[in-house]
C-alpha cells in the first residue's frame, strides 16, 4: 500500500512538472513570436516612414555604372498638398560643363537651408549630373564637389563632354534625332538610335513617371536662357519660362537655338512631349553666377506657387 501511494506521489509531482515546463516552453515561443512580429512591424514602419520622406533617389546608372541621383524637396508647411512638379537638370555635357553641375549641387544646398522657398503646392526635383562618367574624368569624385576640385586641362575637360561610349547625350534623344549630329563646327555621334544610352534611358523613364510641369536644364556656356519647340512652335508656358527666368536673372532670353544645327536635343525632345521646358546657358566654363541663377529660380517656384 505504502509503495502504492509512493508510485501515485511521483506520478502526480512527474506530471506537473512535466505540465510546468511546457506551459513555460509555450509562453517563451508565444513572447517569442511577439517580439518578432514587433520587431517586423517597426522594420515595416520604419521602412514606410523612409519611403514617404525619401529625399534621393536613383533614377538610372551610367555606362560605367555610376548612379544618377534625383534630389526630392516638399515644403514643410502644413496644409502642403502638391499638384505641380518642377525638374531642374544638370551636368548633361558632364565634365566639359562641370559648372552646370555644380550651379544644380548650389541650388540643393540652397534649398535645404531655405525650405520656406518652396511653394506649399510644389515638389521640386533636381537632378545634378545626368553625365556622371564624363563629369567625373573631371572632379575625380562622386556625388557634390567644389571648383577646387577641377583639376583637368582642356583637353581633358572636352573630352569629358561625351558618356563612356563618346555618344554626346544631349543627341540622343527622339526629337529630330541623328547618328551623326554637330558640336560647333564639329561632328560627333548621336548614338546608335535615340536613347541608346542609359543616361538618357533613364531620364527618358524618370520624365515619362514623374510627368513633369516644367523642366529647367543648365548648360555652359553662353550666357542665355532658351526656349524649347521640336518643330512644333514654341509653347506659351514655355515662353512664360523663359521671360521669366531671363528677366529675373539677368540672362537674354532667346526663343530658339539658333548658332548652329542641332538634333536629338534633350529640351527639345521634352517639347515634343508638350512639357515647358528651358534651357539656361551658362556665361562661362568656370563660374555658376549663382545669385543669377538663384533670381531665376525663385522666379519659376512663385510662378507656379498657389
């Protein structure tokens, strides 16, 4: 009898150990699961929070597989709602116009101190460097850079107006578009067809999905502010742009590119898609003239502030 409820006595105490034990195991992997999921769920909104207040993106690479960054600013204020989209292009002839890469990278750390300048109703996107292999023949160096940066000679630096392939992008897009094309006085390629490059390609993409209100593109050099048409007249906003821009900075306006032939021009291209679209030529090879450029900046955000 005694041996009976001896046997019974560790029956009970093995089962409730047993019970003790995986109660214990079950709660474990119940906390377990539930700091997993909360750790998910933060990676989720943490993720969701960086895409809705992502201020760079990367819209294409370059033959050589250099990024080409896009730069995201919105107004702060608080009844901001976007209906206008405004792009400022830079860097298109990359090192042979390093300034109109760098008037863009001026502009960015313009805009970032100043964000009260950016109308509530407007997101503005600049793109620096279009052309980041030929640019950077020139800076020996990604993303923003300074004057003092450029060390090359000029030979150097007219080499460097062309991508990795020798195609001259500002050729190669589809507005009249010709593999053999012009520079000044001399010939260069246009590529193979229009946007045979990834450059191109890419701003092609980026235009087509972000769709645009105006666009602005820095040239150097020439001292002007040009309007845009590809056989098809010049658009009323886009005369707009241009007298606004040129009086507001100081630049002559022109209504066409006329000092030689050109094909396959990219502002051209954007005006056979009907979008505004200019061309801001800067006076020299070496200097920004920012204090133009910021007048004439300010000029095309207000236009289009409600």
């Amino acid at each position: 009898m005694k041996n009976t409820i001896i046997t019974i006595l560790i029956i009970i105490l093995i089962s409730f150990g047993a019970f003790y034990f995986i109660k214990k195991d079950s709660n474990g992997i119940a906390a377990e699961n539930e700091n997993k999921d909360n750790v998910e769920n933060t990676e989720n909104e943490t993720q969701d929070e960086i895409e809705e207040n992502k201020t760079e993106t990367t819209i294409g690479k370059s033959v050589e597989g250099k990024d080409i960054v896009a730069y995201h600013f919105y107004s702060e204020k608080e009844d901001a709602e976007v209906d206008t989209k405004i792009l400022f292009i830079g860097g298109i002839h990359g090192g042979y116009s390093w300034n109109a890469s760098l008037v863009a990278y001026e502009m960015i750390s313009y805009l970032k101190d100043n964000n009260d300048k950016i109308p509530a109703n407007v997101e503005v996107t600049v793109i620096p460097s279009l052309n980041p292999d030929g640019l950077f023949k020139v800076v020996d160096t990604d993303g923003p850079f300074s004057k003092s940066d450029v060390r090359a000679t000029e030979a150097e630096k007219v080499e460097a107006r062309f991508n990795a392939n020798n195609i001259d992008l500002n050729r190669n897009f589809d507005c009249e578009w010709q593999e053999k094309s012009t520079w000044q006085n001399k010939e260069v390629s246009g590529g193979s067809s229009a946007f045979s490059e990834p450059e191109s390609k890419a701003i092609e993409s980026y235009v087509n999905s972000y769709e645009p209100n105006a666009v602005v593109v820095w040239y150097s050099a020439g001292g002007g502010v040009f309007a845009s048409s590809c056989k098809n007249g010049v658009s009323d906003e886009t005369k707009t742009l241009t007298n606004l821009y040129a009086k507001a900075s100081g630049y002559k306006a022109y209504e066409s590119f006329n000092f030689y032939e050109i094909t396959g021009d990219m502002v051209n291209w954007l005006a056979k898609k009907n979008i505004p679209a200019i061309s801001v030529l800067l006076t020299t090879h070496t200097d920004t003239e920012w204090s133009k450029n910021q007048q004439g900046i300010e000029a095309i955000l207000n236009h289009y502030a409600k």
